[in-house]
DNA sequence: TTGATAGGCAAGTCATTGCTTGCCTATCGT
DNA sequence: ACGATAGGCAAGCAATGACTTGCCTATCAA
C-alpha cells in the first residue's frame, strides 16, 4: 500500500539505510550495520536496524533472498515511482523540462 | 528540509489535505474541514486540521498568503520533486522512456 | 458598537513507535 | 559434534505525535 511507503520514509534511519542500498546492493543485516555504524556514525542495536529493515520490506520497497544463513536485501524503487506522482498536478511545474 | 517533506507525508490525514488542493488550490481551513468531511467523512476537529496544516506548511509543501480575515492555502510541490529522485538509480527503471 | 466569522495558542490525553534487552533457531566451518 | 556466525521473536521502556478542550485575538457586517 501507498499508506505504508509513506510511513516507511519517514524514519531518517529508514532512509540511510535506502541509501545504503542504493550505492550497494544486496547487502546482508550485519553489513548494514557496519556501514551505518562506520559511514554515518549511527549507532543503533543489529535489532534496531533488522525492525528497520522489516518496516522496509512490508511497504515492498526492499527486497529480500535467502540464501544459506544470509538474507540478502536489495531495493525496490518501483513502490515509489507509483506514488511520487501523485500531487503534480499536469498544469504544474515541468517535471523533465 | 528533506525531513520535514518525509515527516509531513506520513500522515494519512496531511496526505488527505494535499489532494483536495491539487484539486483546488486557495482554500481556508474552515473550507478544507468541511471538504475533509463531507468527501472523506473525516470527523476532526478544526484545530487537527490547523495542526495538519502547519505541519505542511513548515516542510514548504504549503504555502499561505493572509487576505483580511482569510488565509489561503496553496500547494507547493516544489519540495517532492527535489526529494523524491533520491533513490532513483541512474541504471534504475526509466522513470522518462 | 455588537455579534458573528476566521483563525491562533497552550495544556493535557492517549496511542504509536523506535529502541533495547534477553533468549532462541538455523546454518556453516573445522 | 561443537562453536561461531547470521538472523528471529517478544516483552518492556521512553519519546514522539495526533487529537481534543478551552480560551483568546482579529476582521467584517449590521
């Protein structure tokens, strides 16, 4: 659902974490935690980031695999492409100019 | 800031509000309640709604101008497009084919 | 000037949420 | 088999946030 991509991006860490897979996909929880610890300074519980990640997943905006003990996660951009249109309004400003 | 836009979109109500200005822009707030519930049978309060409106205001999604007694209400869709291309890969789907 | 309309301020309540702590399961290497 | 690694589950805590209630200011119409 739109309702929870919204409330998905509204955790700065949420967010960071996005980053962290936009730059580097498939990562694993404990590789995630690492970079935001080293990166960003974060320093939040390995729990912390594996709600996080949870919340992320259920509005399908990360992707996971299992393979092993591993659980890889990768983004999914196309929750937000669907709902980032919604308020331009066509007489609005030029969005590709 | 990027903040507020994220923390400003998660609430159903502040998402509610936007679309009745796409719809119609230059509304009051007492115009905006009584669309919220007659459209949506939202039944709050005028000060929830004022609230909601700060709320976007602040995050620059809203912009007022004072005329007398009313204050107008107008979209301002400016703050998405800068913020909604952030996990937008380069090599992502094409969001302009 | 008086009453009605449009809006603002502030304290208080109640639910949500982000985070921690503690323990448990599963897979891999040796 | 045993320890180490990767992850999951659940209860508890503290802070944020949405909403209400009550009162106050300002503008307009009569």
């Amino acid at each position: 659902m739109a309702e929870d991509v919204f409330k998905a991006l509204a955790d700065p860490t949420r967010r960071r974490i996005l980053d962290e897979l936009v730059e580097r996909d498939g990562q694993t929880l404990f590789e995630i935690c690492a970079r935001l610890v080293t990166k960003h300074g974060l320093g939040l519980s390995r729990q912390a980031i594996s709600q996080h990640l949870a919340v992320l997943e259920s509005a399908g905006l990360v992707v996971t695999r299992r393979q092993g003990r591993y659980k890889f996660h990768d983004l999914n951009t196309e929750p937000l492409e669907r709902v980032m249109t919604r308020w331009l309004r066509p007489d609005g400003p030029e969005s590709t100019p």
